[in-house]
C-alpha cells in the first residue's frame, strides 16, 4: 500500500479530530517558556517535558536531553514506521522550538498572553491569539498533530521521522550547535523539515529557500563614575547618551546605506532572472508597509522593497537605554547608557567579520575619556538552499495540492541559525515550510496563529510526508 | 541693642544645640517626597506638613497652601522679630524646596536612600547622607536652624523674615508661578534669599550671581502601529530608535557646538575682565572632572572648561528609551522611542524661542511616514544678578567672617527658575547663597551634604541675618 492511498482517511481524520489538536496546542500555549528570562526556566523545563510525553503517546521513543541553556527533546519514530514497507521513503529530521519571546509590553496586550482564546480577527479570520501561537508552538504542533493522524489512522507513520525540538532559538540557538554535536549519531536522517517560516499571503503556500543570518550586540557606553547633575556638570562632562546616539545616529546614511566599513563586502546583486521575478511578485509599499501603519521603505533606496526585506543586509537597533526614563523629569547626566543592536546578514557576509567591523567602528567614535564593552548575543550566517533539492519539488506538488495555489519558492529576512548547523554538523539540507502570516504579530503583544492556517497547516504536512514517502530517496 | 552686640551668643547656641539641628535634618530627610513620581504624593504633602508644624515651634505662623500640584507652604515671623528696634533691617523672602529627585538606580545606593546617617567620606570628612541630604532639604534647614538659634537666644529674630517653602522644584516648578501671582500680597519683602547653590570649594563659600536657564523636553517618535520581528521587516520599515538616534546624535557637530538653527542667537561672549578673573580660577580638567572619573571637556572647544560650565548654553539627553532593555536579546523593530532632552540657557536667550527651534529642528527630521510628539517638562530664563546690590556686600562680609576666606562671587551653570519669577512676579531680586559641593551627589545615589557644611551653614545664615538686620536698607 503507498502512503497517497491512504491520503484521504488521513486528511479525514485530521479535520474530525481538529478540536482535539486544538486543546493540546492550547495546553502547550498556557506553558510560559520565556527563554530570555530566567525567571522563566522552569517553565522552559516544563515546555520541555509537555512535549516529550505528548509525542510519546504518537509512539515515538522521547528523551529530555540537557544542553548548557535550556533543555532539547529528540524524539524517534522508530518501530512505529514506516508504514509502507516499499523501503523509498526518506528518514526526515523535523525541527521546531518550544521556546518563546518576552511578552512585553505587557499593557499592550488584550488578553493575558499565556491565556490562548480563539477569537475573531476584525476582517472575521479565526485567529488563535497568545505568545507562541505562531512562533513556534503553533508551528511545530502542525507537525505533531499530522503525525498523530497518521498513526491513529495507519497505526504508523509513512516514513520515518525524527523531532528534535530545542528551547533556546529565541535566544539565539547558542547552545545548540555543542548539542547537535554530542546526539549527531541519534539525529541521522536523509534531510531536515523546519516549520518556523511563513506563507507568501493568506492563501498562497510557499517554501524558503534562503534566510538571513544574524549578528547581536549590546554595547555599553560608560562616562562618568557616577550619575551627575546637568546643571552643575553639563556642557563641561561628556554624556554617554550623547555618545550613544551620535554613534548610532551614524549607521544609516540619508539614503539608508549602512556607514560601517566593509559592512558590504561580499554581498551580491541579486541574479536578474530572479530580480525579474521578484519585480513581478509586487511587493509594494501599500501592500507591505500599510497594514502597520507607515509608507516609506526604510532601506537603501536604489533597492526594491523586497530586496530590502529579504536580500539585503540590514541594521537595527532593538533596545537602548540610559538615564532618566520615568515619569516627568530629571536633571541627570548618566553614568552609562546601552543599546542592542542587530544585523541581518545576506549570503557572501561573515558574522565574525560584521560583528568585528561593528566594534571597530564604535570603539573608533568613543571619547578618550569614555569606556565602551560589547555583549555578543548571537551570531550566524545567512542560508541559501539548493533549489534543485529533490525534496522540495515532492513538498511542493503537496503544498499545492492542498492550497489549491501554487507554492512558491521564497526568501526570508529571518534568520533561523540551526539551518546552518544541520548542514555543519549533520551534513543536512534544510527544507523550510511554514503557515505564518505577516501579521500574525510575532515577537510583538497580541500574536496570533490564523486557525485556518494551523488546521491546513496539518493538513499540508500530511501530504506532504506522503509525498516524501512516495519519493525514491 | 543691635544685632552684632548678640552674634557671639547666638553662634554658641548654634553649636550647643548642632546635635538636635541634626536629628531635626534626620526627621525631614526620612520623608519621601519625591515629586516626580505620582506614587509620592502623599509624602510631599507630609513633607510640608511636618515643615509647616516645625517652623510654627520658632513663632511662624504658617500655612500649607495648596497648588495646582504638590503643596507649597508659607511661615511668617510677623510679631517675632525684629529683635532690634532701630527700624534699619531688611524684611527678607527666604526660598526652599522639601522636594526631592527620584532615587533610581537605587542598586548603586549603598544605604536606603530615606535613612539618613552621618558617616565617614573616604577622605575623612563627616558626611550626612540621604536622598535630600543637601538638595535642598539639608540646605534649607540651614535657614530654619539659624533662624531657631536666633529665636531661642534674643527671643525674637533679629529681622522681618518669611519663609517659603515649595515642592515642585526638581519637575520644573510649573505651578508656582502662578502660586507666587496668587499670594502676592502676603509675599512682600525686600529681597529674596535662596539656599540652593554651592560653595567655591571646600573651604571657600561663594555667592552665585548667576544662573543658566532651562528648557526641558521629552520627544517621542512614533513608527509602526506595532512591534516588529526585526527579520521579516527589518530594511523595510522605519525603526523609531533609528529616527531618534539619528536626530539627537546630530545636536552637537565635532566641535561641541550645538547645531540647531537659532540656539546660540543673542548668547554674548564674556567681558574681557570676566574672563580674566574665570582664567585666574584655573578650574582645569584635572580639577574638575577628574574626581568624576573623566578628562576631556565635552563643550565647546573653544571656550575655557569654567565657561562650558557656566557660561556657555548646552543640550543634554537625560534619558532615553525605547525596545527591548532587559537581559538577553530580542528582535524586535518598537512601535515607539522617546528621549528626554534639556538645554542650559544663559542670558540672551529666550526659552520659548529655543523650544521652537527644537521642536522644529527634530520635526524637519522624522520620516514623513512617522509621528513626533513633544512634552513640555519646563522652561526658564537665564538669570543675571546686580552685583552691585546691598545685601551682597553684607552676605559676602558675613560668609567670610564665619569661613575666613573670601566669599567669591560665581556663576552657576545650574538653573533655579524661581528668580526669574521672584523678580518678574514679586519684584524681588535674589541673593543666592549655599553650601554644596561638587561631589555631593546630588540627583545622584549616595547624595551627601557635608556634616561642616550643615554647621557652618547654619552659623552663616546666624551671621548673615545680623549682617542684613544692621545694614540700611
């Protein structure tokens, strides 16, 4: 019997037993796994554990495994696939995260982000809204749950699979690449699925094939050795957020070029046929920019739109802080002032080389008298997949078969750092599909996970494991 | 009899009773009246209050009087002096604040800043230390006390004195100009006395016979309606950290100077003799910023460092917010960044003009696609004394007697906005006279007032209301 035979009771099954995937992604949802936080490791722990017995009962052998952070799972399906024994189908390694972002700013939230509801969207979308929805727990749970119908329907999964869910991407994955390094003969597989990325628009699938990379920095500039009166010491004693700012008011030109030196070295233009294709895709301001409330691309301005989002480098300031923040005034020269910068990175950039011409160019603007230190937060480069991988033709034709539109093959301005180490160390090429929305408010109060996307989303990786099974490795 | 004939009685009684002037200081400092901060209301109330209560035990009679804000109050010595009945003294407005700066960062405190102790300066020295314990709450119990010594000895003052006390001082004293408009009448005097500045050094008191002025703004820059994923809209849209960074770090060119169109217009040089006697002060780099840990002077870089801090107008940002600011990283584009920014002014300059400039300075520089919004936190003019008024001669004889050493007559580059309005409302002029040091901390943690400056304070402010009680008026 091929796996596509048995496509339809599959599909059957995942739509009869929607209510139930619901319920058990909410259960994930209501765990507050903020890597970030270490008030939260418990609750990381916990994610950890919910996860590890919930695969467990689809029949796969599961492990919590220590990493120096927080805690990974793997979990195997082995004996309990495949289910058809015509010996072609693939061993895939899917890979998801249970970890999520801060919640702040708490007071923009509607509702208690560890408290998922469905609800309505204002143009009358399903939406399923909590820290997490999307990123990555909805995600990942699409993964899970087209398993479970397969074996609750076929008693085995079409081929087999191995879940590897980590608890530190929002963190930058830091601890990730030793782990990978210690399981590598546990975590053999033919290639990788990850379900962290999005859809081209709300009805048209799509698969990733390069991502960003990503350079983290803090910097903390120090000035005098104690907070001081701007009455009595302004003018005469430097201000640190003076500083600051002025190096970070730097970085862009007046034509959204970044300033730093040899920051471009080594990007490439885009290849005009892709340019071609890109220009037909309209991505235009209105489109993009309007839904959130502005208008004008913010980046280098001989670049498509597109380009800026996805093909370009960029750099943003995530955080600064320094002095006085709270209500009404204070007269204060700080002692200090911070800022956390990051930088998206294209293929051709190193991070080690960004990061170093970063540091340089600051350290080169800081006052004699003045101290500068740097934290290094996260670092990878950027991914470009090979888009005549014979996976991503099979998961193609199931993306849109399920869609009823065809799937297209994208790029990200995300950066998902394990995509690197599983082609490093595993020797694995990465296959990127996911159901996230633009405005599914990741990262930001009120995320939300289209229902519509977390139920087709199973149904889409139950096709499309069918389809891998189906493929001659 | 007249006042000089009772001093030497009077001093005595000063240091007899130093002990219980102390524990007097303690009761205040203990009460948290932080202005700025709405959860403090009720301790700035307590504050006049209990300073109201105490005054009234020296035969004041005294009244807390309500404001649009935190209470100001007034005591009077109508029928208590003067001790001497020759008619020749003075009927003085003496000018306090109870209220206090915020605390934060109150890690870097090594006390609770609300406990007062007197404990060892590193150099030796007696320090009190607490959150007011000169600015101004230690500074104006100077008054109170020498008042007190006065009363206890001759029974009665030695001349006309009113006491005023508000609460309003560190948010800009927005609602006490019209306070003052409103008790116009029962603030009649001769002249004011403010004890809010500082001495020339540790053993030189001074005289500040002028005052930068002051504008305080907060700008707020609005992008998105909402926080970004840095990856999926990082080139594409405007981050509001970028804008503000951009905006603030472009006040100040190489040179120091501030570049917003307008600012120096009307600021005069200093007179050639002025600067020939600031010269001779030699206030060098090494003097002045090396106990704060720094070396270069962040001014103009073409004036003495003497002038950059007193002289010369200047533009500090006291705080800055915006993203993500706790541990770890996020990758996150905000919706919002704001800043807080104030400039020194000195004589020439016209606050609202300089506001104006600001304003349109940062507007001309937000991305149309963005909004600014502005909070005005106060404004002030500049202040220039008559050096040749009356009671300085007097002051300036008493103060070198008590510390035998000449009392110089400085400019102070901080700015106390209720001379302008005691001269425009009450049309008074001010003597200004304190005895702070550079390294109290002040607005900083571990604010001190020296234990000697306390006394000797005290005993100045005795020889002082003799000075002006025997002088004409």
């Amino acid at each position: 019997m091929t796996a596509a035979s048995q496509l339809a009771s599959v599909l059957e099954r995942v739509d009869a037993d929607f209510d139930k995937s619901l319920e058990r992604l909410f259960t994930l949802l209501r765990i507050k796994s903020i890597s970030a936080d270490p008030a939260f490791t418990g609750d990381c722990r916990k994610a950890a554990d919910h996860l590890a017995s919930d695969i467990a009962t689809i029949g796969f052998d599961t492990k919590v495994l220590p990493t120096a952070g927080h805690p990974a799972l793997i979990g195997k399906s082995n004996g309990a696939g495949p289910a058809n024994k015509s010996g072609n189908g693939a061993h895939v390694l899917f890979y998801g995260h249970y970890d999520v972002q801060p919640v702040d700013p708490l007071d923009l939230w509607h509702r208690p982000p560890f408290e998922p509801v469905v609800t309505d969207h204002a143009d009358g979308r399903k939406i399923i809204v909590a820290r997490g929805a999307e990123d990555d727990k909805g995600q990942l749970m699409t993964f899970v749950e087209a398993c479970r119908a397969w074996k609750n329907v076929t008693g085995a999964l079409p081929l087999d699979v191995t879940i590897l869910i980590e608890g530190e991407e929002e963190i930058g994955s830091k601890n990730f690449g030793p782990f990978l390094e210690q399981h590598k003969s546990d975590l053999k597989a033919d290639f990788a699925l990850v379900c962290d990325t999005g859809m081209w628009d709300q009805n048209t699938p799509a698969i990733t094939t390069s991502l960003r990379g990503l350079v983290y920095e803090e910097v903390i500039i120090k000035a005098a050795n104690r907070d001081l009166h701007s009455g009595i010491f302004g003018g005469g004693a430097q201000n640190p957020i003076r500083v600051l700012t002025r190096i970070l008011g730097g970085i862009h030109d007046d034509n959204g070029h970044i300033t730093i030196p040899g920051f471009y070295d080594g990007v490439k233009d885009l290849p005009p046929d892709i340019r071609k294709q890109w220009e037909k895709l309209n991505l235009t301001p209105d489109a993009f920019l309007k839904p959130i409330g502005l208008s004008l691309p913010a980046g280098e301005k001989d670049r498509l739109l597109i380009e800026q989002l996805s093909s370009r480098p960029t750099a943003d300031i995530n955080g600064i802080v320094g002095g006085y923040t709270g209500e009404g005034s204070k007269t204060v020269i700080p002692a200090q002032a911070s800022a956390k910068i990051s930088f998206r990175l294209v293929e051709g950039q190193d991070p080690a080389k960004i990061r170093k011409a970063f540091r340089d160019y600051v350290a080169a603007r800081v006052p004699a008298d003045c101290k500068v230190e740097f934290l290094d937060h996260a670092g990878a480069p950027a991914i470009a997949l090979d888009w005549g991988m014979k996976p991503l033709a099979a998961a193609k034709r199931a993306l849109t078969d399920e869609w009823g539109k065809d799937a297209l093959l994208i790029g990200s301005g995300a950066s998902i750092p394990i995509v690197a180490d599983f082609k490093r160390t595993l020797g694995l090429d990465t296959v990127l599909i996911g159901f996230g929305l633009e405005d599914d408010n990741i990262h930001s109060p009120n995320e939300k996970y289209d229902l519509r996307s977390f139920h087709k989303g199973i149904r889409s990786w139950v096709r499309i494991l069918a389809a891998f099974a189906d493929t001659p490795r």
